[in-house]
C-alpha cells in the first residue's frame, strides 16, 4: 500500500467520523438508529474524499493543471501487474495511470504498457529506469507516440 492509499483511507476514516458527529448532531432529535446515522457519515466522508482526489490529482499546489506525458513501457515481466509498475515508477515522481495491456483471446499480460506521469517526472523515469532490470527484466522506457488520428490512415497517401 503505497503513502497515497494511507492518505486516501486515512482522509475517509477522519470524515466519516467527523460525518457521524455532524450528522447524529444534526439528527439528535430524531428516532433514527446509531448504525443508519453512522452509515450516513460514511457516505459523507466516501463523498467528500472522492472530491478532494479529484482536485489533488488534476492540480498542482498552485491550482494549475499538470502537464502530463505518457510513457511506453516494454519487455515487463509478464507476472508484473499494475500496482508493481506503479509503486517503481512512484519512485521517480507523480503516477497519474498505469495500464498494462493483455491478448485479447488469453486475457494474459502481453509484456509491454503505459504509465502516465507528470512531464517533468517522466522525464526523469525515462532516463533512470530505460535499460534497468526489474523482476529479471531489462525495461525498455521512452515516451509513447501518440496514436495517429484515423483519417490519416484511412486516407490514401
């Protein structure tokens, strides 16, 4: 479990609790069972999280949106899952999406996938794990291409 999961499950346990206080204050008068007014801060604190990583993720500390720059990342070990890829590029900065791609008949890993970064920490993942073992692997990492918009490759040459 990395730091940003501890934050997420620590956040919501602070705000149900807080939602339970502000809720059973609310409804002190009413014949409503502890357990419903408890669930309700649940559901208050579950909303408010998700709003609050909403706008973490999308900004920077200044309000403005971060730049982002996907990377391709090939020859990973097929047992390597998402969460491995993403705690190791973690190291080099902010992961905002790791997608890793499997054969569509097998459902197994295909070896290769995409992890999306801030631009400046990609920068700096593309030159630390290019060429790095991981799980008995040599990564091979370098900025994605973009795909080509269908009309270009639907229209003659």
């Amino acid at each position: 479990m990395n730091s940003s999961d501890r934050k997420t499950i620590l956040t919501v346990l602070i705000l149900a609790i807080f939602g339970y206080v502000v809720v059973s204050f609310l409804l002190a008068d009413s014949q409503l069972d502890a357990s419903i007014v408890f669930a309700l801060g649940i559901v208050i604190g579950g909303l408010a999280t998700m709003t609050i990583n909403r706008t973490t993720i999308s900004q920077s500390d200044n309000g403005q949106a971060v730049p982002t720059k996907t990377l391709y990342v090939g020859n990973l070990p097929y047992r390597a899952n998402e969460q491995a890829v993403r705690e190791l590029f973690e190291e080099k900065g902010q992961v905002f999406s790791v997608r890793l791609l499997k054969d569509k008949n097998t459902g197994k890993r295909r070896g290769f996938g995409f992890v999306e970064m801030s631009e400046v920490d990609a920068n700096k993942a593309i030159k630390d794990l290019n060429e790095m073992e991981f799980q008995q692997r040599t990564l091979k990492v370098r900025e994605a291409k973009q795909k080509q918009e269908e009309s270009e490759s639907s229209s003659p040459a």
